[in-house]
C-alpha cells in the first residue's frame, strides 16, 4: 500500500454513496414519495453527513426524455434539499452533493465538456470537476429552464467523471469511486475498438483513447431529445422485452448480476489504464466502489495465480502479473425490476471507522466493515 498523500482528494467525515435510480425509468424507486421518506428516515440515523455522491445512472436517457428523467426525480431531489438544510441547521454542516456519471447518463458529461473546454476530445482529462456555475447552462439546455431545473441545480454542487477519490484521515484508507462502466465487457467492446487501434501506434492502453471511443457511440443510445430519440427509445423498449424473455428462467446470464469473472474483467481494465497500480506495482487503494450492474455486493479481491493464468488466456489481457489485494464493494440499485438480485434500495455508509452496504428494505446493514486505524 503506498502511502503518499493525494492531492485533491476530500477527507470528510461521512458519506453517503448511491448509484443506478434511473430516473425516467417505469421501475425507478426512488421516483415514489413513500419510498424517498422511508429512505430519508433511515439516514436520519447516522447523524451529520459531509458528502451525498450519487454514483452514476441517476438519470435515464436510454428509454426516457430528459423531461420525462426530471419530473421523475423531483420528489428526491426535494428531499435531498431538505435533508442540505437540515444538516445546516441541526450540524452546520453544508452537505456537498456530488453528482458522478455513469454511462445512461452520460449525455450530461459530453455537454459539460463541450460547454468548458474545447469539444475535442484532446482536451480530455482523466479527472473533470465541473462546477455549478460552469453546469447550470447544461441543464438548462438538457433539461430545459424550469423550477424543476433550477431546484437541481441548486441541490447539486458539483458534478465529477469518471472517478473521486476519498481518503480517510483516522485508517488512511483510499477507495476508488466511479460508475463501473469502464469495466463491464458489454460497454468495451464498441468503445475499446478505438484503444486497441491507438495502442497499436503508441504501444499502450490510454483511458482517453477509451472514453474517445465511448463518446463517439453513447449519443446514439443515451440521448435525452425528442428530436431522433423516439426510435432509440422504442428499440430499448423491444431489447428489453426480449431480453426478459430470454433470461427470466435463466436470471444469471443477465449482465446485470455482477460475476467473478466481470468484476476481473474490471480490475483488469483498471490496471491496464494505471488507475490500481502505481510505478512500483503497489496497489494504491484499500477499497474500490462502483455501480452498474445493479447487483450489491461487499467482497475482497485477491489476484491470484490462478485468477492470473485464467485472466491472461484470452486475447489482448494484461500481460504482467502483479498480486495485489483490493476490497470490492458494488452500491446496488434503486430500480424495482423484480429478478433474482439479493438486495434492493441500496445506499452505502462511509465514515471514519466503518463501511457498511446497507437496504432501505433492512434495519441493520448486509454488511458492516470496521477500519483498523493505523
């Protein structure tokens, strides 16, 4: 474990981490009244929070407008308002809002780039904070200028892709945060095209070649316009219902539930791209949290041999071996979808002594882990 200091990471003191709401969606939970209040009441007992990070796929621009995707939210980002105030009031505490993106939403990241910087994608950066000042415009012109609108801007604080990375004062434990969609073999194979063809001509993997070749598809599955969207939407609607159709009596093969072999597929990508390993080949973070695949879960990972030799047999792996250890933690979802997940309604809890991956369906936490502080 190395253990030089970050800079530009935030040490504050609790958090609160939840990804995949899909607003927009039919099956989005958090959409319904009853459900935000049950899931305000359950943070009430943690006390004071110093950061709220919504992970990723909090909107959904695949099957639904962006008016659609706002109306839907409303009622949480109310709350999430009230619940700003009320650490101000009862902690003084000014609870940031972090909005992180994933790959449903992912719309809203291309338009902050092109709002800020130059559209080109040489002008990438493997670290964007966007501020209110600098987003408003975008969701104005994504969401339209409303009262619904400006009620989101003013709840969110700031808005970070593809990664953040917290760091704790009393464990000094580091954990990666970011959506997961960088590392599900689904979302590479069109985006990875362009990595392989520039690691031909410069001999290594480079996450900006990767996310190039991202950008360059996502607007024809996530868009959030009327205007060339309704098509888009439609054809989700069929890959869905047909999708259902195959894997209801065979629910592992959705790629939604989250397997070894993904979450390896994952960590390889992540080395591949240097974000686990320094120059050294020490890992540089204890914990790595992501979403994406709606499946919760709080396990450790551990390369092994084994694992190696299985993870190099396919084409275009890593082809070093580093043994490391990292602890996995995946925050589940909010989308009411009835398949064979554990768990629903998650949110995950971090502060200076404990993690814990938590239901609103449950009193007590799936699973709790004391920090060693050191």
């Amino acid at each position: 474990m190395t253990t030089e200091k970050i800079e530009g990471v935030n040490t504050a003191k609790r958090y609160v981490i939840i990804s995949d709401t899909h607003f927009g969606e039919a099956e989005a939970i958090l959409s319904n009244d009853n459900e935000v209040e049950i899931f305000s009441e359950k943070l009430k007992k943690y006390g004071a929070i110093n950061e709220f990070i919504l992970l990723g796929d909090i909107f959904e621009f695949g099957t639904a407008t962006a008016n659609e995707a706002i109306s839907d939210s409303v009622t949480f980002f109310n709350k999430l308002g009230e619940i700003k105030k009320e650490q101000k009031e009862d902690y003084s505490i000014d609870m940031k809002v972090i909005l992180m993106i994933g790959n449903h939403d992912h719309y809203i990241i291309s338009e902050c780039r092109k709002n800020v910087f130059n559209p080109k994608l040489k002008d990438y950066k493997s670290s964007l904070v966007f501020s209110r000042d600098q987003f408003s415009e975008v969701f104005n012109n994504i969401f339209g200028s409303s009262p619904e609108t400006e009620r989101l801007t003013d709840v969110i604080d700031e808005i970070r892709y593809p990664e953040y990375v917290i760091q704790l004062n009393k464990s000094k434990k580091r954990i990666l945060l970011r959506h997961g969609h960088h590392t599900d073999k689904a979302q590479t194979g069109l985006a990875s095209i362009n990595a392989k063809w520039k690691k031909l001509i410069t001999g290594k993997y480079a996450e900006k070649d990767f996310e190039a070749g991202m950008s360059e598809y996502y607007p024809f599955f996530f868009y959030p316009h009327e205007a060339g969207g309704r098509i888009r939407r439609t054809g989700w609607k069929i890959r869905n219902f047909f999708n259902y159709l195959i894997i209801r009596n065979k629910i592992k093969n959705n790629r939604r539930i989250s397997s070894r072999e993904e979450v390896m597929e994952g960590i390889d990508l992540l080395v591949r791209y240097n974000k686990l390993l320094d120059e050294n080949h020490n890992v540089k973070f204890d914990y790595f949290i992501f979403g994406h695949t709606h499946n919760a879960c709080f396990c450790d990972y551990r390369m092994t041999d084994l694992d190696f030799k299985k993870a190099v047999e396919s084409k275009d792996k890593i082809q070093e071996y580093y043994e490391f250890y990292i602890g996995i933690i995946n925050s589940g979802g909010w989308l009411d979808y009835k398949r064979d997940v554990e768990t629903t309604k998650n949110y995950i809890i971090i502060d200076e002594d404990q993690i814990m991956l938590c239901s609103a369906d449950m009193d007590e936490p799936i699973k709790r882990e004391i920090l060693n502080k050191e």
